[in-house]
C-alpha cells in the first residue's frame, strides 16, 4: 500500500531514477563472472581499433611495424583503463558526498548507489584487464594524487555533473568503436560492451540532473560551470596523450611524440566524433562560452 501511495506521488526526477533502476535491475554484469578471463590472446589482434590510437595515421604509425602498433596499442588501453579506474574513484567519492545532501528514501539516491555500485564492478574490470593484457597501470605519482584528491573540493554541484559527463560521455564514444570490430582482442571488446551498457544509464543519470539544475543555476555557479568546462577540453587530451605511453612501447623521442599526437588531424577528428554529442549538450544548456567553444575547438573536441 505505502508504495503505491509513493508511486503516485513519484516526480519527474524519481521517474527516470525509478526507470534507471529498473533498467539495471534488467540488464547489469559481474565482471568477474560475466568475462572467460582465461581465454588466450591473440598475438596478432591488436588492443584498441587503430583509428583510436594516437599516432594513427602520422608518418610514425606507417613507419612502424605490425608488433610495434600492437605493443602500442596495448600501451594506450592500459592509459585509458588507468584514467578511467581513478576517474571512477573520484567520481564515487563526488556521489558518496551527495547522497548526505539527499533523502536516502528517494529513487534519485537509490539509482546513485547502484551506479556506485558499477563504478566498483567497472574498476575492478579494468584492474583484471591490465593485468590480463600484461601491462602495468600508469598510475598518477604522489604529486598528481593529491590534485585529483582535491579536485573534490571544487567539484561541487553542477560541476559533479559536469565532470562525470566529459569523463564518462567522451570515453563511451571512443569505447562504442571497439565493440564489434573483429580486429580487436576478444577479452577487450568483451569488456566494453559491458562498460558501455552501463555507462549509457549513467550518462543518462547525470544529463538529466545537469538538465533540471541549469535553469536554476546563480550567475556565480553559470560562469563557474563554463570555465570548468572549458579547462576540461585541454585535460582530456592531455591525459590522453601520456607520453609514458610511448616509453613504454620503446618509441624514441616520446615527448615529441606526444607533440605529434596533439597535433594528429586523425586522433583529433576521432576524439571530436567523440565529443560532439557532449559539445552539442553542452551548448544547448548554456555552458560552453565563447572562451570555452574556442578551447574546444582548438583540441578539436568541437
Ligand atoms: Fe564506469
Ligand atoms: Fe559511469
């Protein structure tokens, strides 16, 4: 009886929170389960579709060979595995933090512990997968944690919307490349598809929220949002283009390297095909500037 008294009274917001649980109720992975973790590789298949990594397409790339591309590509999803497990991290705390501001009763907190939950499983899939690739994790030093540890500080509001949107929507775009390409590692494209399944909802969870706050947002927090969106752009591709990478694939020159990748017309149009729904989001809620579409621009994320 007292949840059909609920139901009725359900808003908007709880609507699609109570639609998100569902959907996860239906449709979520156990990594540990859900992944023949002991399947071979396979020592011709690369480790990331080619057009995705970041020297493809440059002089390098066709200067290199077969085994060279392989070991690089599997050097760059190990980068991304590594952004995204401590991007999860950060982001769970940003989600723990907000369920003290909400009503523990609500669907809107109920669906923000079961996408906790996923971050946990999504973490630990990509821990299992460094290690099922051989390659170690680039981890951020001493100095880089206690940034991204403060990062907290700043990210309050609208802003924890924001930052799950750019980490999670610019990824998921890249990722939905890898899913059926026959080229690639079997265990790799397993574990995106599983990663893009749930991750759709999440995406879903925070363009909602970030919806419904725009209209309410002071000036204050509008320009905060905008210049945070703005600084995000140039980070991405930053983090993106770690020149460890190419270390340890065995390139020489990889701060130079680096700078060619910055520059690659191919890795920028791939990277823009991935932010263009977020830039458009973005745009149609208000919160690029003109300062900010430029930045976006500039990295060829717009
Ligand atoms: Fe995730
Ligand atoms: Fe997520």
């Amino acid at each position: 009886m007292r949840n059909d008294a609920v139901d009725a009274a359900l808003l908007p917001r709880e609507s699609f929170a109570q639609r998100l649980l569902t959907g996860s109720a239906k449709k979520s992975y156990d990594p540990v389960v859900d992944i023949d973790w002991n399947a071979p590789l396979d020592p011709d298949k690369l480790f990331l579709p080619p057009e995705v990594i970041s020297l493809f397409g440059t002089p390098q790339w066709e200067a290199m060979a077969p085994q060279q591309r392989r070991e690089l590509s599997r050097q760059e999803l190990a980068n991304v595995l590594s952004v995204g497990i401590w991007f999860e991290n950060l982001l769970n705390r940003l989600l723990l933090r907000e369920l003290m501001n909400g009503d523990p009763t609500s669907r809107h907190s109920h669906y923000t512990l079961t996408e906790m939950g996923d971050e946990c499983r999504h973490m630990m899939m990509f821990g299992k997968l460094l290690d099922r690739i051989e390659a170690r994790p680039y981890w951020p030093n001493r100095y880089e944690r206690l940034v991204i540890s403060s990062l907290q500080l700043f990210l309050r509001g609208s802003m924890v919307w924001v930052g799950a949107l750019v980490g999670e929507e610019i990824f998921d775009a890249i990722q939905r490349r890898t899913l059926d390409d026959p080229e690639l590692q079997p265990v790799v494209a397993r574990a995106m598809r599983i990663h893009v399944t749930e991750e759709a909802r999440h995406i879903g969870f925070a363009r909602d929220a970030l919806a419904r706050r725009t209209p309410t947002m002071s000036h204050a927090e509008l320009a905060y949002t905008k210049l945070c969106v703005a600084v995000a752009a140039p980070l991405f591709v930053h983090l993106m283009t770690n020149w460890h990478m190419y270390v340890r694939a065995g390139l020489d020159d990889p701060r130079a390297l680096r700078h060619v990748a910055r520059e690659n017309p191919h890795a920028q149009r791939t990277l823009g095909a991935g932010a263009a729904n977020l830039g458009a989001f973005l745009d149609k809620q208000g919160l690029i500037g003109p300062i900010g579409k430029r930045i976006w621009r500039r990295r060829g994320l717009l």
